[in-house]
C-alpha cells in the first residue's frame, strides 16, 4: 500500500505468472479478527518505525467485499513459536498475510502484505502473493500495486509473482508541507482551498479518476 513510503516509487502491474499451490506445512484461509489479530500486532509492530497501519484497518478488510484478506498459516510443530502462537483450533501459526482489493471494474490492487521476521527469506510472501495474482487473473482483473525503489525485498517477492515494473513513479505528500499551504496549518486564518486546487495539481487529474465513486470500508 502507500501508506509507509517515503520519496517516489514504482507501480507495477501484473503479467503471466505461474502459480504456486501451498503444500504442508502451509495452508492460506481468510483472516479472521477473532484468531488472528494479535499475531498480527505481533508481526506488525517494528514495520514503519512501529507506525504500521495494517492492524487498525485488518478487521475491516476481513468483512471487505471488495477485498481478499489472507493468511498463509504454517503448521510446524518443530518452530519454537508453534505451541504458543498455533491457534487453538488448530489454524496454524500466521507466518505472513496479504490482501487483494479490487477498486475499479476489472481493476485489483495488492496491498498490506507482511510476513513474520522469523519466516522471513523463505518465499512465504511470494507464495501467498502469487495465489493473490492468480485468483485475480482467473477473475478477468488486472493487477497493480507500488513499492518504494529501496525496497530490494518486495520487489523480489512482486517479481516472482510474475509482475513487472510499469515505470511510472508516485510522489507522496509531506504533511510538514501541507501545512504551509494557505488554511491548511494551525491556527492559519487564511482561505483555505481544496486540496488539489492548493497544489495547482487539478489539472492532473484524469476523467476517469474523477468519475469514480469510491466506498468508504
């Protein structure tokens, strides 16, 4: 997702790929708040400086009918963390998650993957990110997503989904510069104007961005 980036980055979008079918110890089943929130918490709470947004927005996504909240869950009662993380109905440790959200007809964007430090460098996210891709490409979408150019690992892992790099660059907004816009900061009484228009950017809006109705979740 953007939240978390710093500086530019580049979106990518989805190409022929081939699947990978999780085999034992492994299984991907939905994210349920219930079980899977404070394993959650746990895996999220180093990611972005401990700023990670995914926890306060999972149980969301999970009843999200445009979304497809999973968990790559591991069954391995040789890991140290199993007895004490394995969910008590037997789901497994949640070894990584991602969600697919579909936003425009025909349209999904990948987002919130994560994966357990401990598991990490084992090809857990490009697993579960690849069964993603390829449930979205047997429904007719095309995918896309954006990762930071620093970000060496998620681009491993969105490669070896089968996705390529589209060369188009995002820029995220500075909040420290949003408040020096007019109106926009503390105790400013100038105007304020809509955001756009402050930046001088409603020119870079296209139609079909701006015929688009979106759903609060």
């Amino acid at each position: 997702s953007l939240s978390g980036l710093s500086g530019s980055s580049a979106t990518t979008t989805a190409m022929t790929t081939t699947i990978t079918t999780p085999s034992p110890p492994f299984r991907i089943r939905p994210f349920d708040p219930d079980r899977d929130q404070c394993r959650l918490e746990e895996i999220c709470r180093d990611v972005y400086g401990g700023t990670d947004y995914l926890p306060s927005v999972a149980p969301s996504l999970a009843f999200d009918r445009q979304s497809t909240f999973l968990v790559l869950a591991e069954d391995d009662k040789d890991d140290v963390d199993w007895d004490e993380n394995r969910n008590e109905d037997g789901h497994g440790v949640m070894a990584a998650v991602a969600n697919l959200r579909t936003f425009l007809p025909g349209r999904a964007w990948l987002e919130a993957v994560r994966t357990c430090e401990t598991r990490r460098n084992r090809g857990l996210a490009r697993m579960l990110t690849t069964v993603l891709i390829d449930r979205a490409r047997d429904e007719g979408q095309e995918v896309w997503t954006c990762t930071a150019e620093s970000n060496k690992a998620m681009r491993k892992v969105l490669e070896g989904g089968g996705m390529k790099n589209s060369n188009r660059r995002l820029h995220l907004l500075s909040f420290e510069k949003m408040r020096e816009l007019p109106g926009w900061g503390v105790g400013d009484k100038r105007e304020s104007r809509p955001l756009l228009q402050a930046l001088n950017a409603e020119g870079l809006v296209g139609r079909e961005a701006r015929e688009t109705t979106w759903e609060p979740i």
